[in-house]
C-alpha cells in the first residue's frame, strides 16, 4: 500500500557531505511524520531525524549541527542533508513514514524504507 525508496547513500571521506532522499508513493491519504534511523554494524537501530507534519523537526544530540532534515510535503518527499561526515556516522540509512492510508479506518500505517549505505572513510 505504501512505499518508501531511499537514495542517495555511498562512499565518503570523513568531512565531506551526503545527501539523502526518501520518496513515499502508493495509497497514501496523509503523512503525519517523515524520518530517518540507521543502523550500524552490531549496533540497535537509532533515530537520527524527524520531520513531523506542522513543520516541527527533531535531530539526534549525535547529528546536531551536522545533519538537517527537510521535506517536501507536495511531492511527499523527506531530505537529510549530512554534512561534516565522520566514521561514525557509517550505517545504513532508513526511512521511516506514519502514514493514513486511502479508505483505511485503521489509523497511522508505519511503513519503512529498504535502506540505503553510508560508508564514511577515515
């Protein structure tokens, strides 16, 4: 019903910058939230940014200053811009979306992207 395609991961040097998109497609009726998690190696899946319907945002401690997330609500698409990359920031990246759905009564749908690679090298 609802599909989440990430792009944008990939190989870089600590210090330079990534840009990342997520585009959500399918039945959808309304988004109240956008986000992005990662996952890295050994490690439990971590919020990184949200983008909450209103226009409010929230960043991990660990990506403030760094990381910004936005979105185009016409096109229902979420951007993080990463900017000043460091090793640990390696992981892969997943979207994440509340949604409703067209003609569901069942209230907000979580969907998931499938993820996409950061590698940053020292």
């Amino acid at each position: 019903q609802v599909q989440l395609v990430e792009s944008g991961g990939g190989l870089v040097k600590a210090g330079g910058s990534l840009r990342l998109s997520c585009a959500a497609s399918g039945s959808i009726f309304s988004i109240y939230d956008m986000g992005w998690y990662r996952q890295a190696p050994g490690k439990q899946r971590e919020l990184v940014a949200v983008s909450i319907s209103g226009g409010s945002t929230n960043h991990a401690d660990s990506v403030k200053g760094r990381f910004t997330i936005s979105r185009d609500n016409a096109k229902n698409i979420v951007y993080l811009q990463m900017n000043s990359l460091k090793p640990e920031d390696t992981a892969v990246y997943y979207c994440n979306a509340h949604v409703t759905v067209v003609g569901s009564i069942d209230g907000y749908l979580e969907a998931w992207g499938q993820g996409t690679l950061v590698t940053v090298s020292s």
